[in-house]
C-alpha cells in the first residue's frame, strides 16, 4: 500500500509575528541555545546585543560610563548617552529592521547595523524592560517574549540615557546558568578597546589608557622576548610580539567587536605582518617562521562593516567604506609604513626578533623530513577508513552550520561506536584513539610527526601549519569518568597546549560531560551528572526507581547517547588564565615530579561536605 501523497494548498502556508519566528528560528538570531556553561552559549550574545548600543553611544561621543549588571538572572545595562527618542522606543525594542544605524550621520563606525539585536533579546527573554531617558522625562516599555505589556511616560530626574533590563526565558534556555568570568572577558573587551570609556560590571570598573597594549599585556600566559610593539593610526591599532611559546595567537577586532573567528582583517594583517618584516630584513622567510610564537592583535573601525553571521564573530567586508580604500590595502600600508619604521627606530627588537625568525626556521627545517614522511604516512593509513569518521560540514564552509562543527576524541572502539552511530553525521565527526597517548611534555615537534596518533590526529583537524584550514570548531575530549580516562584526558590536553596552545586560546578545546547514572521508574527517566542530582532525582521519581551506574562510555547506548551530544550537551571549555604559566603548568602536572604532585594533593584534599 502506498502512502498518499500530502496535499499541497495555501493552507499550508504561515505568517508568523516578528517575536514568533525569532523564539521558533532563535539559532539564525543568537547562535546556539546553551545553558551558558561555554563563552558562545547565545545567553552571552544577548549581553553582547545590548552592550553594543551602548557602545556604539560612547563611539559617537555621548556616554562615558556603562554600568552592567547581573543578579539572579536579571541583566542590566544602563548608559549616558542620549537616550532613545520618545517615539521609537517602542519601537526600538519590538519592530524588526528599525533602528538609527542605517543613517550614517547619526552612527558611524557602529556594530549593531541590522536593527535586529534589540529585538531578539526581547522575544528571547520572559521579562525585558526599557526606559528611556531625555531632558527630566522618561519613557518605557515593558514585554514579555516579544508581547507589549506595558508602556507609558512620567517625569525622571535621572541623568539622560537608556536601560535595558531583561531576564532569559528559561523555557528556551533550560537550567541556564549565567558565567560571569565569560561577562568579564567581554567587558574588558569593551573596556580595551575604548579607551577612556568606563565599564562597570556588578561595581567593579575597568578603565584602559593603552588600549588595545593593555588588553594583549592582561591576555598574556608567557613572558614576550621584547616588549610589545604598540602601533595606532585613524580606525586601526595593532600589537605584535613574541614569546617562546608554540603557535599563532592574534586576537581581531571591528568596531570593538571581538572577531574570535577572524575574518578578512585578520587575513590581511597576517599577511601585512609577514610581508613588511621580509621587506625589513631583505629576506624571503616563511611566513610560518615569522608567525611562529607571534602574540598580537588588530582592531579596525569601519563604516557599514559586514559580518558573516549576525552573531558578529566573522569579519566579510571587503572595504573600508563605499568610497574608500579596500580593507586589505589599508591594512597593508599602515603596517609596512608604520611597523618598518618602528624596526628602524628600535634595533634592540629588531635583533631580538630576527634571532627568533631564524630559531624558528631552524626547528622547521629540523623536522621537515619527519614531516613529508609521516604525510606520506598519513595517506598510506587510510585516516578515514580507519581513525576519522568524518563529517558532512566543516569550519572552513561557508556555511550556516559550519561554526557547530565538532570533532569528539575518544578512546576504545565501543565508545567510539556509541557516539558514531548517535552523531549527527552534518557536524559531528569522531576520531578513535588506539590506547593511551604518548606524554608529550619535554619532548619536540618532531613527536606529532612520528607519533602515529598525534600525526593523524594533526592531519584530522587540518592545523600542521597554521589554524586557518581547522576542520572544527569544537574540539571534544570524550573519555571515561575514570583513572584511565582522566589520564588519557591530561595526556591530549598536555599535547595540545605544548604544540597548539592557541587552539585553547581561541577557545576551540572541550571536555565531554557524561552522566554517571540513570535513574529511572515506569514513567519517567532522569540522567544525572554527579550524586547531587542523583539524590534529587531520587527524591522526585519516588520509591523503587531503577538506578543504573555507567561505568564507561561504551555502556551508553547510542539511543541514549542522543540525549548528551545533541540539543542538551554539556561541555566544559578549557581556558588559560593569565596567570597560567605554560611551561610551569605542564612541568607540574606531566613532568617528573611525582612525589610534588603527592604533596599537592595531600595538603589540598577535602572530605565531600567539608
């Protein structure tokens, strides 16, 4: 028999009201739903959304003060700018494409340009307020997921400006609990790379007078071979330096927009960099020896940037306005004038950094014959038959999805074949480990070369020269709860914070949360990640639930595994502080030192419920 085939009518079509689309379609708004347990949960873009108007204010000149806070899930932002006229404040808040940013005169140079920001946090949150204040009056506007409850004007001594108060809905939202070192991170973003511009979050303030110097200076995990080299033109500002650590790290920014995934500004400094400094010395370098070690960043001010995604974090504009220079031309000439006059000017650093250029050369040429053997290596294994089951989308497609993509490490083949068969196979691809890595600490690059694992690992993620071709945006460590598993989990984390550290850096490294148990009775079943939820889940399925202990992954079903690396997975992002040293890190925790580690442990143990 066969199906009948549905029929087609003007029935099937709908209209959906502005906040309806965006709580049915939020992904297209905000990013991904989180619980905010990582930095790119859409919770954050929310803050972001707001703080950016306010921002964009001080850009113009109005405002030099921005306080935020955040008490049990209430955001609040207020500025001293100058406030929204009376008559679109409304507006402002609940009307798709109205805002004041497609007007040039009144914002240039801005981040918020689609008039759609606003009106997301609205239809996204259960509470959201406005207030808007002018000359002694005040008018408001309170909502409820998009829905006008209230609105109205009276008299206000308070100084002029806007409010912004909302809460997120927790039925989108689930169990969400706000970070506040990731609120941090941002506003002193904020703070850096708007000097003189006061950020205040929850009371505590933070205030730069160098800019884009201090945020690098407060960012920085390794002491720089020479001091930082600091230059600021009209509309770009940049920092370079080096350190003796592995890698590339070099933060972007666009109308103090944090880029995190760069874009055509930060491909254009790169290669400005490498160019001017080849010039410099009369040399023709690898650009991945000058790169090597570099720590730096750039920022840019444009009018009518264009970002990738409306979340903001991919740079596409080609020009520095309709009838300026193109981005890559001004780019390139600010740095070849400025930093080679620099070099000039100072020939201690200059000397400093050649030296480092040719160490770096040296190391290159060192393991380039490992290198070209292990790639052919590589080919002959067969990565994806054997190690790699692949995805459909990767980061470097220009694609809707491509910034979910996620690649789980994991260890053992019933693991591997738990996840593999529950994956969404679009974005979610898994590598096989084959037992415990090698403890790479103390030991050269050549090691992810001639280590099979690690040699196929770096083929897999696509970064044996630099972080540009990544395959993943999320790079996942899934192993079991256990002694072996933690210490599988410390051997790659020890790999790619000695060889890769700005993979952690960018914030591309995560480990895997997996419930302990299930507890389970006729009608309802709970996962639980640790013995609190355990005993709540206890108390809430009552008497004689089923409770089940995983001891591994590989006792997950894929029909289960389903529920943990879908819609509801929990990651744990792995970040450097810094004051996190690396050398000393990695000597403390993979270095020879046993009898250290024991007394570490032993003077820092605690009894549960102590």
């Amino acid at each position: 028999m066969t199906n009948p085939i549905p029929t087609y009518t003007e029935d099937n079509f709908k209209t959906l009201e502005w906040n309806e689309h965006i709580r049915l379609r939020p992904g297209m708004y905000i990013g991904k739903l989180g619980d905010g347990s990582t930095p790119d949960d859409g919770l954050y873009v929310l803050i972001k959304e707001v703080i950016d108007n306010s921002v964009d204010e001080y850009a113009m000149g109005y405002g030099k003060v921005i306080s935020v806070s955040i008490r049990d899930n209430v955001i609040s932002v207020r500025d001293y700018g100058r406030g929204i006229p009376f008559g679109k404040v409304i507006e402002a808040a609940n009307k798709m494409n109205t805002g004041a940013k497609y007007d040039n005169k009144s914002f240039q140079k801005a981040v918020g340009l689609n008039g759609i920001g606003l009106k997301a946090v609205n239809a996204t949150s259960m509470m959201f307020y406005i207030e808007s204040f002018r000359e002694g009056k005040s008018r408001f506007g309170k909502f409820s997921k998009g829905i006008l409850l209230e609105e109205g004007e009276r008299e206000s001594v308070q100084k002029d400006g806007t409010l912004v108060e909302f809460t997120p809905d927790p039925a989108l939202f689930n169990s969400y609990t706000i970070n506040l070192d990731f609120v941090w991170e941002m506003v002193r973003h904020y703070a850096y790379l708007n000097k003189g511009l006061r950020m205040q979050l929850n009371g505590t303030e933070f205030v730069s007078k160098n800019g884009l110097l201090d945020l690098v200076n407060e960012s920085m995990a390794e002491e720089t071979l020479y001091p930082p080299i600091h230059l600021a033109g009209q509309d770009i500002e940049m920092v370079i330096t080096h350190t003796n650590d592995t890698g590339e790290s070099i933060m972007s920014f666009a109308n103090g927009q944090n880029t995190s995934q760069g874009g055509t500004h930060l491909s254009a400094f790169r290669e400005a960099v490498a160019r001017t400094i080849k010039e410099f010395y009369k040399k023709d370098f690898e650009s991945s020896d000058i790169r090597q070690s570099i720590v730096g960043a750039i920022s840019i001010r444009l009018i009518e940037p264009r970002f990738a995604n409306q979340t903001k974090t991919i740079l596409d504009s080609r020009e520095m306005s309709n009838a300026g220079p193109t981005l890559r031309s001004f780019i390139g000439d600010f740095v070849k004038e400025h930093l080679d006059n620099y070099l000039h000017r100072n020939p201690e650093t200059a000397d400093i950094l050649f030296k480092k250029i040719i160490e770096n050369e040296k190391e290159r040429k060192a393991v380039g014959l490992v290198r070209k053997k292990a790639k052919e290596n590589a080919k002959k294994i067969s990565l994806h038959n054997r190690k790699l089951r692949d995805c459909r989308i990767h980061l470097t497609d220009k694609h809707e999805l491509a910034g979910q993509t996620m690649l789980f490490i994991t260890e053992g083949d019933s693991a591997s074949g738990s996840i593999t068969k529950s994956r969404d196979p679009n974005i979610q691809a898994v590598f096989s480990l084959r037992g415990k890595p090698e403890n790479t600490f103390g030991l050269t690059k050549q090691i992810v070369y001639t280590n099979e694992e690690f040699n196929l690992l770096q083929a897999a993620l696509n970064i044996e020269d630099d972080l540009d071709n990544l395959r993943y945006n999320k790079i996942i460590i899934a192993t079991d709860a256990d002694p072996d598993g933690m210490h599988i989990r410390m051997l790659l984390l020890s790999f790619f914070l000695q060889f890769f550290p700005e993979l952690v850096r960018h914030g591309h490294i995560y480990i895997l949360q997996t419930p302990l148990f299930r507890v389970r009775n006729k009608k309802d079943t709970r996962y639980c990640y640790s013995e609190t939820e355990r005993e709540k889940a206890l108390r809430e399925l009552g008497p004689d639930p089923e409770i089940t202990r995983f001891k591994g992954l590989g006792e997950i079903s894929p029909d289960e595994f389903k529920a943990f690396i879908g819609e509801n997975i929990r990651l744990d992002i792995v970040r450097l502080d810094k004051d996190d040293r690396l050398p000393e890190l990695l000597r403390f925790y993979m270095g020879d030192n046993t009898p250290e580690r024991r007394d570490f442990i032993v003077n820092n143990l605690r009894m549960v419920g102590d």
